[in-house]
C-alpha cells in the first residue's frame, strides 16, 4: 500500500510503531520539514485515555513553540511558522 502521508508529516503508525516497540505507552513526536518550512507533532498513546493524554500534550506544546515560550535550535532558514498537528483516534490510527 502506496504511502498517502503528506512529505515532512509523521504517520500515526509510526509513533505506534516507536510506543509499541519502546514499550512507551504515550509518543509525542516533533520534527521540522526538511526545507524547514514547517513543523509537526504526532501524538499517539496505547488507548483512548492515553491518546487523548498525547494529543493534549501536542497542542500544548506546539501553542508553546508558535507563542516562543519553546524554541527548538535556530535553522539557518528561520523557524518553521506552520503547524500540522496528528493525533490518534482512542488508540487507534
């Protein structure tokens, strides 16, 4: 199956992949595009509680990097100013 993920976007499967395989209940990813345009937070947790535990922890820390109270290392393009946020659907993708 052809991958239908937007390029510089991090699947759900793969946090689950990283929780299943780390035995991390709970995965926050953040990552910058590589033309460091944007950025991204994928959220997954194990079930619905923990799911919606990430996706709280994803959009707190994305309004805390576009208020600059988190600011990740400078880029030499400037910081990526447009967020996609993914969360998981009650520990499910």
């Amino acid at each position: 199956m052809k991958d239908k993920t937007q390029p510089g976007v991090i699947p759900i499967s793969d946090a689950r992949d990283i929780g299943t395989k780390r035995k991390c209940p709970l995965v926050v990813i953040f990552a910058i595009e590589e033309d460091v345009t944007r950025f991204t937070v994928t959220t997954w947790g194990k079930n619905k509680a923990l799911c919606q535990v990430a996706a709280g922890f994803g959009d707190q820390f994305r309004e805390a990097i576009l208020n600059g109270k988190v600011v990740p290392p400078p880029s030499p393009d400037g910081l990526p100013d447009e967020p996609t946020v993914t969360h998981c659907r009650g520990g499910r993708e």
